[in-house]
C-alpha cells in the first residue's frame, strides 16, 4: 500500500501511488499537542498551529501562504489533537512541488511576527467564546473534563482564556525548537506521485535540518471529576454525554469496541437511533462514538433533546446501554463489521484520507497497519468479544454525564446514573 524512507536526521517519508487520481495530497505530522503541555501552557501546541499560517521566511503573510494554493485551487488546512499537529494540503498532481514547498516553509521557517501573533491571539480568544456560545461543543469539553479532570486530557485544546493571552514569542519558538524537530515528524503524500519524486524533493527541503529531543507526552492519571458536569445555558435544547473510560490505541479490544460502537450508535439504524429518534422521536442526533489514545481512552454518547425530555432521553440510553450487556445477535455483529469495512474502504478512495491513515499511525506507533489487516481484525470480532468489552467497560462507578442546558442542578440526572 504505501512505501517508506527515513531520512538519516529521522524524517520519515511515507507515499502512497493512486495513479488513477487526478489529485495529490500531502501531510506533515508532528508530534505536538495538548499532552505536551504543562497547564500554565494550555493552548500552546494550537497557537503555534495558527501561527504557521501568518506568514513564512517565503511567504511573508497569510495572504501570500493561501493564495499560492488559492491560485492552483487547492486546500490548505491544519489541526492541533492531544497526541498530535498536522498540517495538509490536498492540489492536483501537476502542483506537488507547489504544496510541498508551501507545506515544508510554514512549518520549518514560520515568522512568528510580533504584530501577527497579538492580532492571532485575539482570534483565539474568539474561537474559545464561540465554544462556549456552542453548547454541542461545550458539552465535549465538559465530558473530557468529567472523565480527566485536571490533566491535559481533560483541557481544551485550544487552551483556557488566561493561557492564551499569557503566551508569548519566546514560549512558541522554544516550543518549535523542541518539538517541530525531525525526528519527531511524518510527511505523507498519497495520490498521482511516485515515491522517488516524493523523497528527492523532501530531501531537499528538509535534509540539512538535525534531529532533536523533543518531550514526551503526559500520561494520564486516574481523574476525579464530578460525575456529573453541568453547565446552565438558556438554549432550545439540552445537550447530553454519557461517557466511560476506555481502552488505548494499541489494545487487543479496539475493533471489537469499535464495532460495539456501531451497534449501539452509529448510523442510521443503530440502537440508538431507531430507539430513540425513530420509534419515540425524542431526538434529532443521537450518536455514540470511540476516542483512543496511546494510554487510554474513551467511549461516548451524545444527544440533543428538548430540555423537558431530558430524563426520559437519559433514561432511554441508559436503557440500552444496559440491552448491551445482555449481548448482540448475529446479525446484528454482521451488519456493523460490514458498515466498518464499507466506511473505511469508501474513505480510502480520497488522497487527503490514506495521507492522513500513513500519517497517524506512522507518528503515533511507528508502523501503518494496511486496510485488508484492519479488515480481518474486524472479521475476527465474536458476538462473545463484544459482550466481554461491553461488561468490562460499562460499570456503574465509571459512568459519567455532561449537560448544558437551562438547568440550574443536576439533582433530576446524577441519581439516574447507574446501569
């Protein structure tokens, strides 16, 4: 599927050849994010995310950066996660080299401007308000919270409104010398590309920079949030998540969690949502999803409902997170590994996607697991794995709640929390 090249300062260079698409995406990966920070640094890994962007020893602002892909219609985005930044580009094949070169200058010879940064800042500060003025976005934040606490799992990623205006130039280039080091980077590049191309033009960008020792991530502790997170918000609609702890990355259990979560809340006729949204039109989106981290991780439920059928809604996935325990047919573990398998091979036909598939997993555990070795774990899930993973993790005490919404205590939620 994909070919491999390690540079000898540690840059690895993964390709994967799509000589049937009209595209070229490429990705650069570092191994920066909110686990890296200390809380005096929250926010720090996204803010330097957002300066990259602001201008380059090439491409002085931000216009220039985004209108080189502009010109070739092109995307160009980035994102900060806990375990790690990426950056990406996604062009038709003749324009490679142009997003490369684009890619490569933000990310190794970024301006910081002092002026940029302060202007930056500010547009910070408004994407934590929009946050909080969203409250299905709040909510996430409020369920990390109640299953971390205070650690960096349980932080925004973009920081708190003190963290950011605290950060400063000195904090960003340290952070830059430290982490956006070599070794400590992946670049991906699936599509109409040959592999040689690939490496001799990242060799060139990028050889004559040395490897660095960049920190480790903060393991996570044991949290003592409450087990009920609530925040008041006059709004239309309640907002809910029901979480537990779950299992990290690399566990055996992944896929049979994966395919539990299937079950349960993905699609349009799973559990959750035949119940809840199609037989008693209590809802509109009702969703359960898997978070996996390097050492641990999480398994979710979200919901909107009307603030006066919050309890019966809460009540209803309570009831069939407990219909999980008493096991799943056949059929039903049939029809989820096969909604498995067809998303992820229809997410595969994209460029930018098998960039980011090399990409995470190379960073992350240092080898890329191939779609037909995903495929037959999947396969391999009994219908008794299920029922063991859902017993293992669905257990009174590690069962927590998030709520925004216009209640003023949780006193009608909390006591319902037990399965």
């Amino acid at each position: 599927m994909y070919e491999k090249t390690t540079l000898a300062n540690g840059l690895r260079i993964l390709t994967a050849s799509m000589p049937h698409t009209y595209s070229v995406a490429v990705a650069i990966y570092v191994g920066a994010g909110s686990r890296y920070e200390r809380k005096e640094q929250a926010g720090l890994s996204h803010f330097v995310e957002h300066l990259c962007f602001k201008g380059s020893q090439k491409r002085p602002t931000s216009k220039d950066i985004s209108e080189a892909i502009d010109r070739v219609g092109g995307i160009l985005n980035g994102g900060t996660d806990r375990e790690l930044t990426v950056y990406y580009c996604k062009v038709a094949a003749p324009h490679f080299p142009l997003a490369l070169d684009v890619l490569v200058d933000m990310v190794r010879a970024p301006r910081l401007d002092p002026d940029e940064m302060d202007k930056e800042r500010r547009v910070i500060l408004e994407e934590l308000a929009m946050t909080a003025d969203t409250p299905s976005q709040l909510v996430d934040l409020l369920i990390d919270q109640a299953l971390w606490a205070d650690q960096p799992l349980g932080w925004d990623v973009a920081g708190t409104e003190e963290s950011v205006k605290t950060i400063d130039r000195q904090m960003a280039l340290d952070y830059l010398s430290r982490q956006y080091v070599t070794n400590n980077i992946v670049v991906t590049v699936a599509g109409n590309v040959e592999h040689r191309q690939v490496e001799e033009q990242v060799a060139a960008s990028w050889s004559d920079s040395p490897p660095g020792s960049p920190s480790a991530w903060y393991p996570a502790t044991d949290g003592h949030g409450p087990r009920c997170a609530l925040r008041y918000k006059k709004s239309e609609q309640a907002h809910l998540c029901l979480a537990v702890r779950g299992i990290p990355l690399q566990h055996p259990d992944r896929h049979a969690l994966a395919v539990l979560s299937v079950i349960l809340g993905e699609g349009m006729s799973s559990r959750l949502f035949l119940e809840l949204r199609e037989r008693q039109g209590l809802v509109y989106d009702v969703h359960s999803y898997v978070s996996h981290f390097l050492d641990t991780g999480a398994f979710t439920v979200y919901a909107g409902v009307d603030p006066a059928k919050t309890v019966d809604a809460l009540k209803v996935i309570l009831g069939e997170l407990v219909r999980l325990l008493d096991g799943v047919g056949e059929d039903e573990l049939a029809k989820a590994k096969e909604l498995s398998k067809g998303r992820l091979f229809l997410r595969l036909e994209d460029t930018r996607s098998v960039a980011g598939w090399m990409g995470g997993q190379e960073l992350l555990l240092g080898e890329v697991r191939t779609p037909d070795h995903v495929v037959q774990l999947v396969e391999a899930v009994t219908v008794q794995d299920v029922q063991r993973v859902a017993r293992g993790l669905l257990v009174d005490d590690q069962l927590h709640m998030a709520l925004v919404g216009p209640f003023r205590s949780d006193r009608r939620f909390a006591p319902l929390l037990k399965l």
